[in-house]
C-alpha cells in the first residue's frame, strides 16, 4: 500500500492498526490521577515517552474512546493537575491488564487489580507500592486534537518526585535485568526486552 493521506483518507480505526502495529515496541506508561473528590484511576498507555531532561518532562497520549468521550485520565488531570506515572513491568503485567477495562468513573482500578497504594512525595495523587518505578508529575499541558472518535491528547508532564527500588538503581545505571520493563506490541502482543544487543555509537 502506498497512499497521500490528503487525497486517499485512512479511517482512524486503520490508522490505528497500522501505527500501533509498526511504531513499536513502544513503552508503557501506567497512570495514576485522582479525581476532586479523592477517587483514583490507574490506566495504562503504551503512546509514551521522555520528551525532555530538563526540564524533566514526560509526554503520553490518551485517545478519545470510539464515542469520542475522555478517559478518566483526562478528566481526572483537568480536577488535580497531577499523576504518578509508573513504568510497566513483567512482574505486575497482569494488573497492568486488568487495568485497561472500561469501567464507571467512581470505581477505583487500584482495588480492582488488588494493588495497594503509596504516598508519592510532594503530589497528592498515591503510587502502586509494588511498582518498582514511579514519578510523581505535576501537569504542563494538555494538547487537544479534536473531539473525533480515537482522536488524541499529548499530555505533557514534568517529574517532581522519583521512587525507585534501591536494588533497580546504582546511582549511574538502571538495572534492566531487575526492572524487566516490557513494551507494547500491536492487539494483545506484548514484548520482554530478554533479547538485547549493544553497538557503540559513533564518534
């Protein structure tokens, strides 16, 4: 296939396929933001990334649902401008993926994956206490491109706060062997990073 957008239009849905399928792995980004009245969500987001070291910045981009309505991590950033941003790992992949379900704004994913919550310093919304990774952000902007149904947000974070595992970190490296991050793949497809090979950069 080959097609000039302006002159033949892919539907969102098929743009969907082709860039979750080929733009990958991808990170995820496991969200935690709460509500004005203290009722917390935990979401996941595998359109993620560090988009500045400083300041320290991260970027994630929640879609609108197939009725073009918000995430609660959307609306929940609009009451408390502030998240806990977790990194996925292989360890918590199947609270991560319980995670992703639909569910009434009120109800608390936290509850329903069995995770119990931390304090993060200097923000008001809670960790996951076994996440081995988590900064705590306050919100720098939301960018808003349209109200389409699978239509996206660049939602832009800076880091405030850091947790890690003492045993994750030496004070120069992150130990990837103890992290066993994971990343996004396209349908149910997930990839451990078990596999990896180093070549030097150039001069």
């Amino acid at each position: 296939m080959e097609a000039l957008l302006e002159q033949s239009p892919l539907s969102a849905g098929t743009l969907y396929r082709l860039l979750s399928g080929s733009v990958c792995p991808r990170p995820i980004a496991w969200v935690a933001t709460q509500d004005k009245r203290g009722n917390a969500n935990l979401a996941p987001f595998s359109f993620f990334n560090v988009a500045s070291i400083d300041p320290p910045i991260l970027a994630f981009s929640p879609l609108l649902d197939g009725s073009a309505q918000p995430k609660d991590t959307l609306r929940n950033l609009d009451d408390l401008e502030e998240c806990v941003v977790h990194v996925g790992t292989e360890g918590l992949i199947e609270a991560l993926n319980t995670t992703s379900a639909s569910l009434p704004r009120e109800e608390d994913e936290f509850t329903l994956a069995g995770l119990e919550k931390a304090t993060m310093q200097g923000i008001r919304v809670p960790r996951i206490a076994a996440a081995p990774v988590a900064f705590g952000c306050k919100l720098v902007d939301v960018i808003r491109f349209g109200d389409r149904p699978l239509a996206g947000s660049l939602v832009l974070v800076q880091i405030v706060a850091i947790y890690i595992d003492d045993e994750l970190w030496d004070g120069r490296h992150v130990n990837m062997e103890a992290l066993q991050p994971i990343g996004r793949l396209a349908g149910s497809d997930y990839v451990r990073i078990t596999d990896r090979f180093a070549i030097e950069r150039p001069a």
